[in-house]
C-alpha cells in the first residue's frame, strides 16, 4: 500500500534517471554503484512507495510510464537546483 504523503530521497531520483538514461536495471547499476538485483529491488520498492508503475518493462529494456515521465521532469530540476546550491 502507498504512503499518503511519501518522502522521496536523492537516491530515488538518482535512481529514475539512471535508469532513463540507460534503459536498464542491468547498465544503469554500475553508474550508480549497485548491483543489477539491487537497482531491480530498488525501483521495484519505489513504484510500491509511489503506488503507481514508473516503468514499463519490455524485451527492449525500460521505459518511463506517464507518471514515470513526471516524475523525471522533478528529478531533473531538482537534482539541477541541488547541483547549483553545491
């Protein structure tokens, strides 16, 4: 079940755009300094944190749903302002 309010963390949006970038769990690990099964773990826990599939899977690799989509747009900008505060 999704939390009302959840709190999402670098790490998570780190995470959404490495896999963006990449179009795989298994090539987006390295860039993030996991292992494959742990960046599957990982986006499998935020799509159940979010409630809502930020993926879809198919044969090709990944691919940013709707939501998914909206939530790279916050990533970006937020990781940007972030960067800028560095």
């Amino acid at each position: 079940m999704p939390l009302a309010n959840p709190r999402l963390d670098v790490r998570d949006l780190r995470l959404v755009l490495a896999i963006e970038a990449t179009g795989s769990t298994t090539a987006a690990a390295p860039l993030l300094h996991l292992t494959q099964p742990a960046v599957s773990r990982a986006v499998l826990a935020l799509e159940d944190k979010l409630g809502a599939q930020l993926f879809e899977r198919t044969p090709q690799g990944l691919s940013a749903t709707e939501r998914g989509q909206r939530l790279l747009v916050g990533a970006r900008r937020l990781l940007a302002e972030l960067s800028a505060l560095e």
